[in-house]
C-alpha cells in the first residue's frame, strides 16, 4: 500500500491539529489519518479535511476529522489573493490592501499592525 502523503506529513499535520485540538491524542488523530491514506486521500484533501474539522465546534474527538461534510470539496469559495480585505482585529473594522495583511482562518485576514507578534501594539 503506497500512501499519497508520507509518515511525516502526517506527523506535521497532527502537530497542526493539535495546536488547535489538544485534547485529541496523537495515536487517535494517527488513527483517523491512516484510515484516510487507506482510502486514498492525497495531502492535501487531508489538509483540508483537518481544517475543515478543526473549525467545526461539533467535532469533538479525532473520529470527526472523517466525517463526509469535512471532505466535500468547495469550489466556489476561490482563495482571492487580490484586492483588500477586512482586518479581523481592527475595531472598528478597517479594510487594507491584502499584500499589507495575512490569513488567519478561513475568509479571516489580520493586518500587519495586528499580525503575529504586533497583538500589543493594538
Ligand atoms: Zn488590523
């Protein structure tokens, strides 16, 4: 069985989900991993899978991250890397041209008098 993302990938993806989720164990998120490997998944649609469950407040352990809703592929939802974007931590909210911001989450930018390390110059 060739897998279409390495051990290590997987290892780099569970640090991501644990940063989020560090309640879940690495062996539980291991687990549901392999089982998408098993069945295909490239990196990336694991990637997106994993975002896609840690921004769910229903997911509560590491079996969620294989729930179908966390694998349909959006289309529509294009990153667009032009224009300008709201800054999420501007009060009140301010737009500023995206080369000046950085993303956060999905559809959610921070610029760069908020980004990461500036939180105290708010
Ligand atoms: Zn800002």
């Amino acid at each position: 069985m060739s897998f279409k993302f390495s051990r290590e990938d997987a290892a780099d993806l569970i640090n991501m989900i644990r940063r989020r989720r560090p309640q879940w164990t690495e062996k539980g998120i291991l687990s549901q991993l392999q089982t998408a490997a098993e069945h295909g998944a490239s990196l990336g649609q694991v990637t997106t899978a994993a975002e896609n469950t840690w921004n769910n407040p229903k997911a509560k352990t590491p079996a969620a991250l294989l729930w179908a809703e966390h694998w349909e592929v959006t289309t529509t939802k294009a990153v667009n890397l032009s224009g300008a974007r709201y800054c999420v931590e501007c009060n009140p909210a301010r737009k500023h041209p995206i080369a000046d911001m950085t993303q956060v989450g999905p559809g959610q930018w921070i610029c760069d008098g908020h980004g990461p390390g500036k939180e105290d110059n708010a």
